[in-house]
C-alpha cells in the first residue's frame, strides 16, 4: 500500500483515541482510552471532567500507539486531529497536542472534521486484513452517533449533499435516554442492544416519526412515547413511577418487559433509518451504502440494512462496530483525503465545537 503515513488524534467527545494510518486505509495502530466507567456514575458526559480525561491519557495513548505501529513521530508524514464538533475543552486537549507534534517535529498539521472521520470509516482495513473493495460513486451514507444523525449522498470524495438530518435529538441521544428510562446501563445503545436479544415476544409497538416524505429524522416524539410506555409498565408491575431512574436505582421492571421495551424502541429507530437510508439510495442509484457513528455498531441496525441492500443488489459498507464508534483511525482515514487536496491547517488552529460537515448543499428535489 502506499500513500501518506498519518497520525491521527481524535479527542471530541469521551474517547482518547491516537492511531497511525497508511494511505487512509491500512490501519497499523489504533488505541483508544475509552472514558465509558468514568461517566457511568453521572449516566451521562460532564464536560470538565472528560476533558481532564484526555489530558490524563493522551500521552499513554500516544506511547501504545507508536509503539504498536513501530514508528516514531519523525516517521510520519503528517499529524492529523478532529477540530469539530464536539465538546470545547475535550477538542482544545486533543488539537493542543497534536500541533504541538506538528510544530515540535516539523509536520504538517491537518484539521478534520470528525462527522467525516466517521464517513471515512468504511475505508479503513484493519492490520493485517485482506484487501476488499472501497466504496463506490456514488453512494448514499447514514451517519448516526451520539451528537449527530444526518443521511448524505457523495458523488466524489469530499463532497456531501445532504438528504436529511435530525429536526431534534441524534439517534444515539435517543438510545441514551431511553436505556437511563429503561435502568440500564450508561451508554443506552449497547445496553438496549443486549437488552432487546433477549427478548422472545416481540410484540412492543413505539410509534415511528416518518416526517412524510422528506429525509429528515425526529426522535423526541419517541421518547416521550418511550417514557409513558416505561411509566405505564412500571405502575402495572407495582414499581414507582419515576423517569429519572437510573441503572441500579430503585426497584426495576422484570427483565422478560425491559426487554420488550427495548426491543420495541431499538425496533422503530432501525426501521426509521433503514426505510429512508434505502429509499435515498435508490432515489440516487447508489452503487454503495455507507453507514457509520457509535448506532452504526447496532447490530440490529446493521442486519436490516444489510439484508435490505442485498435485496436490492447494493454494496454496503460498514465498518466494524469498534470502528463506528469514536477513534483515531478514522480521523487518519478522512485526514488522507484532506491532506491529498491541499487542506492544511495552521498551528492557529482552534476548536469549533458546532462545525457542520464540509460543504453540505442540500440535494434538489
Ligand atoms: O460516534 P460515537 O462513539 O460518539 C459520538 O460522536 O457521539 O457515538 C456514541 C453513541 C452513543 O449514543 C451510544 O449509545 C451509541 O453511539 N451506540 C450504540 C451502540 N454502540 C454505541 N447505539 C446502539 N447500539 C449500539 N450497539
Ligand atoms: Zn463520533
């Protein structure tokens, strides 16, 4: 393989991740220093305390990194690092290391938006893994995380016209609130995940927000329904009535209805962005299915649009569940593409926590 040899650092959000990329695929290193316990007693990120997270560990994840990849800085050619969205102070960490890098061992320094790393995910190959396919032009993406659920169709690389986003929460944020309603443990997506494999009845109806024809995405609707559906069920089972239980608090439902629930509510967001996913896709004739963000890890969300893009005859590439969710290599994967067309950054560089992604137009219907 050739191309640029890219040490990417990506500090946007609760996850210290440093990787080494080689031509924004092959992957030789990838570490991440995930702060999931940390922020499992608050069910939820508290800003400060993610921030002085990635100050703690980003030089050890930079030691495993480089050492896992057997290089040392010199050998790079260029220090990559996500500027946006995300937290302010968790970013501010990241991008303050990685120009110091830059400036330190005369590289050049490459800002990257993360929403794109996330796209760039389904390019990556993993140490050692065989070659396959890249994705092909055009192709309709679903990103969808914790912060962010938006469908976009890319003609070439770097450029997105925009189907549609969410009007109110991400997907992810759904899934987080609705495990806390739930009792489940923090994040709510993986918890829910092995919450709904249990259940047997598959018989919990939520309601799905299809917005008419339009592409956008609303999930508030859900989780008011999600929170009535839980509050119903608990006075049934004689359990008080609180929705801001959390896990290990208070009496829980049994676990044959928590599944239930579960399954219900994973059940109507998959259904929801696998409709318009494919639908986008054959609107465009798309050749690739892209799919990517920590939901993207979903496994139910990952058979549905599997099986329904074979139906159609249409690749789908995904990347592997700890790929979608936040890390290094797939800061290093977008940052080749930026590096390829000149997009250089200066050590002023500075945090933009709202960055959208990259000139998106919207696609005219
Ligand atoms: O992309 P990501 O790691 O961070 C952001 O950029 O936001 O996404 C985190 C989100 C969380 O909301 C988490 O609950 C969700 O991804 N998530 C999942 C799964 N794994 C992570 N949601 C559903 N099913 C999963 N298996
Ligand atoms: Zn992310």
């Amino acid at each position: 393989m050739s191309g640029p040899l890219i040490l990417a650092v990506e500090s946007s959000c609760d996850e210290t991740g440093i990787a080494v990329v080689e031509g924004g695929r092959r992957i030789h290193a990838n570490v991440v220093a995930s702060q999931t316990a940390l922020h499992a007693a608050t069910g939820g990120i508290v800003p400060e305390v993610a921030a002085r997270a990635h100050l703690r560990w980003i030089v050890p994840v930079l030691d495993e990194a480089l050492a896992g990849a057997g290089v040392s800085v010199a050998d790079v050619d260029a220090v990559a690092v996500t500027y946006g969205p995300g937290l302010a102070g968790s970013l501010l960490v990241g991008i303050n290391f990685a120009k110091t890098l830059a400036f330190v061992h005369d590289k050049p320094l490459v800002g990257v938006n993360h929403l794109e790393g996330h796209l760039y995910a389904a390019w990556l190959l993993d140490p050692g893994e065989a070659e396959r396919e890249a994705a092909l032009f055009p192709l309709v993406a679903l990103i969808v995380s914790g912060g962010h659920t938006f469908l976009v169709e890319m003609r070439d690389h770097l450029t997105y016209r925009l189907f549609g986003q969410t009007v109110d929460d991400a997907a992810g944020e759904a899934f987080d609130k609705v495990g806390r309603l739930l009792g489940l443990s923090y994040p709510g997506g993986p918890a829910i995940q092995r919450a709904a494999e249990a259940a047997t009845r598959h018989d919990s109806v939520f309601p799905r927000a299809w917005l008419g024809d339009s592409y956008d995405f609303s999930f508030s609707g859900l989780k008011t329904a999600a929170r009535r559906t839980v509050d119903e069920a608990r006075a049934a089972a004689g359990l008080p009535v609180d929705g801001r239980l959390r896990a290990g608090e208070d009496a829980q439902l049994p676990e044959a209805v928590t599944a239930e629930l579960a399954w219900g509510f994973q059940d109507s967001v998959v259904d929801v962005l696998a409709t318009k996913t494919i639908r986008a896709a054959e609107e465009v004739d798309a050749r690739t299915i892209v799919i990517g963000g920590g939901v993207a890890a979903n496994a139910a969300l990952r058979a549905r649009i599997a099986g329904d893009a074979e139906a159609r005859n249409i690749r789908l590439n995904v990347p592997r569940p700890g790929l979608c969710t936040d890390n290094g290599a797939m800061i290093g994967a977008a940052a080749a593409w930026r590096l390829g067309a000149g997009d250089l950054a200066g050590l002023d560089l500075d945090a933009r926590p709202s960055l959208p992604l990259a000139r998106p137009e919207p696609v005219a219907r």
